[in-house]
C-alpha cells in the first residue's frame, strides 16, 4: 500500500487526492493551513490526514504537486527533501488568468519542477484532466479517457500508470520527460475546450484511439 502526500488542497489537490484514496492509498493533504484543510468535504470511509507541506512530503511514499504555478517553485522549495519519491506533477505552467503557458519548447514546467525537487522522481501526469473529470470517473461511452505521463524514472512511470489504470483511465505512456513540454499544451487545448467553448469540465476528455 503505497502512501500519498498532496502538496496543494485546493480543487485539483482535493480531486486527486480522493480518487487516490478511493483507490485504497493513505493520503495526506499538505496545506499551508491544516485547518482549513480540516474542511475538505469527508471523504467518508477513506483514511486521509491533513498537515503542512514539510509533513505531507515525509510521510508520502508519491507525492502529488497541485499548487498553481506562480507558488509552484516556493512550495517545492521549501517543502523537501524528495529523495527517492515519486512526484506526480499535475501542475501546469499558466499565465494568473490561465489562458496561456508561461513557458515552453525549451524547457517544461516539470523539468523545471525536476530541478527544484532535487532527487524526486517526476512523473508528469493528469495535468490534462479535469477535477470534475476524476469526480465523475473516467468512462465514456467511446472508451476510458487517455491519461498521457511521461517521465525518466521506468518504475516511478510504471507506479503512476497503474493509479491511473486502477481508476479506470487509459495510460499512454508519452516517453521521457522533456516531452512534457507537449503534455502542458494539451492542458491548454483542454481549457480552451472548457474554458472558452463551455464545454462541461466532465464531459470531454482526451483520448488516443489505437489500432490495437
Ligand atoms: N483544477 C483543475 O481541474 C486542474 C486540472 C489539471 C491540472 N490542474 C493544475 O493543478 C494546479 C492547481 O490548480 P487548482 O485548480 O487546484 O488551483 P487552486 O484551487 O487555486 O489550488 C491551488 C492550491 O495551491 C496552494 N498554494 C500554495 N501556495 C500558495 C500561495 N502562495 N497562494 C495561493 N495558493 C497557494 C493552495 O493550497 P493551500 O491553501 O492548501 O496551501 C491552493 O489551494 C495548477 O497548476 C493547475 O494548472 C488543475
């Protein structure tokens, strides 16, 4: 049983956070207030905790990064070390009004999480699913919705694979981390889904159709 600390208790922290538990892994949620944490609606029969950012950091085996980019380096920075961890980055690198990336081609918000959290083993993952898409769950009529990872590390790719198998999602295994930098834009084609053309948040998703 693997254990889950969350870095971020906002909408997509609270989101991950529960389809983790409810897929039976002890989660912590790390906040900069506990208590308000405290306030997260009960995930009724899932253990989870609550504790600063430092706490869920040693206590989770994955750790989930979901804070919004601009408090992204900070957090990372002074919530460590990440020794050997697994650090799911579902972050994206937004401009404040998210309509846009604050960088890219050269360089991806996970790589430059990569160097911040000296040691984690970064996964890139989830960042183009919606909060409501994980409350809703994964299936749709035409198929499971695709979850696209990448990373370097093949058994911290392998762990967050079987999360996102295990929930019902289809894993795409989208090679080394550097390609990151082509995840964070398909988060961006997802707001603009979303966001702009108002398609409900739980009623699209991205999904890789295959011949076999
Ligand atoms: N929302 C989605 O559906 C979705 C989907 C995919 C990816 N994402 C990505 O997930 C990340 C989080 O998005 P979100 O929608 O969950 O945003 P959010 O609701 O605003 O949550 C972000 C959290 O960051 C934490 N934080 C840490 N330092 C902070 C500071 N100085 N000021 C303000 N907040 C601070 C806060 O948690 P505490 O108050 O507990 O410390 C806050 O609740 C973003 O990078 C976003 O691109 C979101």
């Amino acid at each position: 049983l693997m254990k889950v600390g969350v870095l971020g208790a906002g909408v997509m922290g609270a989101a991950l956070g529960k389809y983790l538990a409810g897929l039976g892994r002890a989660v912590m949620f790390g906040s900069r207030t506990p208590e308000k944490a405290r306030g997260l609606p009960r995930l009724s029969g899932f253990r989870n905790e609550v504790g600063t950012y430092r706490e869920a950091v040693a206590y989770g085996d994955l750790i989930v990064l979901a804070t919004r980019w601009a408090h992204t380096r900070e957090v990372v920075e002074e919530s460590g070390p990440f020794y050997g961890k697994i650090l799911l980055d579902c972050t994206n690198p937004e401009t404040p009004d998210a309509r846009g990336l604050v960088l890219g081609h050269t360089t991806s918000g996970a790589e430059e999480v990569a160097k911040w959290a000296r040691g984690a083993r970064v996964v890139k993952a989830f960042n183009h699913v919606y909060a409501e898409l994980l409350d809703a769950g994964p299936r749709f009529y035409g198929g499971s919705a695709t979850v696209f990872y990448c990373g370097d590390d093949a058994e911290a790719k392998a762990c967050v694979a079987r999360l996102a198998e295990e929930g019902g999602f289809d894993p795409v295994d989208a090679g080394p981390l550097r390609n990151a930098r082509y995840l964070e834009p398909a988060a961006q084609l997802m707001v603009q889904l979303v966001r702009v053309q108002a398609m409900g948040p739980s009623d699209v998703a991205l999904k890789l159709l295959r011949r076999s």
